[in-house]
C-alpha cells in the first residue's frame, strides 16, 4: 500500500470555510480566545484517527484533541463527518457526553459532529446544536462540504490500497479468461457429442433435485416411497445413487467467456490501458490529480469489475465441479447401472476422463479441477 506522509488534499483551501453571522450570537459561557492545537482545520487522517478513539473508549473527554470551552460565533468554521453515536453501554454510570456550545458543565448528548473553528480549537458539537450554533443554511453548507471531504478521503484511500496490487488483479482477470474460455470449449464438445445424455441428465435432474436415480419395479408390500407410472398401471421405486454438482454445465445459455473479456477490459480501462506494474509516483500523481468524480468513478469501476470477477470465478468453480472425480464416479456408477437402461461407461484417468454413451460416441473431457482457477481467491 501507498502510505501517505502528507494529508493528500489541503482542506483549508479545497473547502469553504464559513463565519456564522455575528447576529445569532446567544446568550451562553464565556468565550475563551486562547488558541487551540489546530491552526489550520484537521486532516483526514487526524479526525479518522479521534474518531477510532472515540469509537473504542466511548469517552470523547479522554481524547486530548478535543476543547471543551465555547467558541466565538465570527470565528471560521469546518465541519467533519461522519457523525458520531457514542454506544451508551460506553459511559462512566450511562452518563451523556457535554456539549461545549450548550452544555460545558454537563452531560447532554450522545450524538455529535467534529466541528473545527480558526480559534484552533476542535470540539464536540451536539447533532442539535449544529445547525442552532451555525443556523441551518450554514450547517446544511459546511455538511455538504463534509460529505465530498468524505468521500474524497474514503476514494484517495480505496485507490492507494487497490492500485500498488492492481497488475496482478488484470493478471488474474486474464488467467479468468483463459479458464472461461476453456470451459466454455468442453461445454460446447460436450454438448454437440452428447445430446442425449445431457438431456436425459438434466430431466433427471429436474425431476428428482439433482439426484441421479434409477427405477426398480416395487414389490408388492414396498407402498413407501413407490410412485405411480404410466398411468397408474406399474409402481416404482426411486433409487437415488446420488447428488450430481455443477450443473451449471450442461446449461446452454451460460457463457462465462463474453463475461470475462468484459471484466478485463473494464479493468484495463481503469488504469488506462495499462498493463505493467504502475510506481508509486505514478499512483500518487492520479490520486492527487483526480477530480472528485474521476476519483469516484475509478473506485466504481474497479469494484464492479472485480466483484463480476469474484463472482465469476465462483461459477467457474462450481460449474468445472460437473467433472469432479466424484461426479464422473457417480455417472461411471449410473450407467453401469444393472437398473439403467441408458447405458454410459466412463474411463478416468489421473487428468481427463472418456464418456462413451455407444461404441462410436465418446467425448474425452478434462477433469474439473484442470477448469478451476485459482484467480481472485485472494479477494474473496
Ligand atoms: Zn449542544
């Protein structure tokens, strides 16, 4: 990961800074003038920082960056999000936390904004007294600033934690498409070789929720389980031989390869077409010379991308799982079956396995573990 050792986005300049007229001023403490520790408003890093504090002890006074006096009202102001909900369970005795603009002396709130002004000072302000403090359109004003400082800072870090290690997430995404590719070849031989059997296999399936079964005429005292066939003429008995996996492959309409090629050209598309390991200047330039929106829309991109890849790789697993050594088994079993009349015969070796449904049909497929991949399992 990119560390930074500089707070990427200078928000005394980047965000408005705003006086509340001096007009609302109120009747409260004393105002006190010394100056705090921060003469220019918090970092990012800083508040994140507060926050996690605040978050674990639940005591915002133990937090030695935080004033509790009152502000003067023509002071500037910025105001940091997200809001904090102090879990009650967290208090000395379940006592509320002080509110410095309407409460110094005692307990009032449990809900609060970080509110910075250019007294130097950070502070605790009540959700309440936020927009009663800074009247509403200045609150509504300096949120909305907050909001974008937000979301730039959760975007800079989404791209320095995703960049340093995105050659090797298109390298994945390539080695995605390969495996797609790959099994969409088997499923196609499979399905022009053996119609038959994938038909029968998939009724059955449909039928009887994935189980491979044969049928045995039920003896005359077996009623449980029998069921009626041909109108009620001759009884049946299910004989479940077991749960095929994977049926994904014998379905016709999923094709991984179009959705692969996709998921590697939007990738590339993020980094600009890309392909080689980017320096961390390199990372440092784009993040710093991003706009909120370019920024916003790197991280989209990236994330649907890789979620598409995720869960991908998740179906090309389960569907190569139809060529297990086990599945194979079951259908080596089953058609060998003395109750089958489709008769299948299987031979497997260490790496593929012969499906032969007549002396002249056969189709010689790879084992499924040869159509797994290894890709994404890192982001998973
Ligand atoms: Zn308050």
């Amino acid at each position: 990961m990119v560390t930074r050792s500089q707070p990427l986005c200078d928000t005394t300049t980047q965000f408005t800074t705003m006086q509340v007229p001096q007009n609302s001023v109120e009747a409260g403490p004393e105002l006190v003038q010394n100056s705090g520790k921060f003469v220019r408003p918090p970092t990012a890093t800083d508040i994140e920082r507060i926050l996690k504090s605040i978050r674990e002890t639940g005591r915002p006074e133990t937090v030695v960056d935080l004033s509790w006096n009152k502000p003067s009202r023509d002071l500037e102001f910025q105001l940091f999000l997200p809001k904090i909900e102090v879990d009650r369970k967290l208090r000395p005795d379940g006592d509320l936390i002080n509110c410095p603009f309407c409460s110094p002396e005692h307990p009032k709130c449990l809900s609060f904004y970080l509110l910075w002004s250019s007294d130097g000072h950070l502070r605790v302000i009540g959700h309440i007294c936020g927009r009663r403090f800074l009247g509403a359109g200045n609150f509504a004003a300096l949120h909305a600033d907050a909001k974008q400082a937000l979301d730039r800072y959760a975007n800079e870090n989404y791209a320095l934690t995703i960049l340093p290690g995105f050659n090797q997430i298109i390298r994945d995404a390539e080695e995605l498409l390969k495996a797609s590719c790959s099994l969409q070849e088997v499923k196609r031989r499979f399905a022009k070789r053996m119609p038959t059997l994938q038909k029968v296999i998939m009724s059955m399936a449909k039928t009887h929720d994935g189980l491979l079964v044969v049928e045995r005429r039920a003896s005359a005292d077996s009623n449980q389980g029998a069921r009626t066939s041909l109108g009620g003429k001759q009884k049946f008995d299910i004989v479940p031989l077991g749960r095929l996996t994977g049926l994904g492959f014998l379905k016709r309409t999923w094709s991984p390869e179009p959705k692969a090629r996709s998921i590697v050209t939007d990738l590339l598309g993020c980094v600009g077409g890309r392909r080689h390991q980017l320096s961390e200047d390199d990372i440092l330039d784009f993040v710093l010379g991003a706009t909120d929106a370019e920024l916003a829309n790197f991280r989209k991109q990236a994330q649907d991308a890789i979620g598409r890849a995720i869960e991908l790789a998740q179906q090309i697993d389960e569907t190569a799982s139809f060529l297990s050594e086990t599945n194979l088994k079951l259908l080596q079993g089953w058609g060998r079956h003395e109750l089958n009349s489709f008769k299948v015969s299987v031979q497997l070796t260490s790496n593929e396995a012969r499906i032969w449904v007549s002396q002249k049909c056969s189709c010689v497929v790879p084992l499924g573990s040869e159509l797994r991949t290894p890709a994404f399992v890192a982001l998973r």
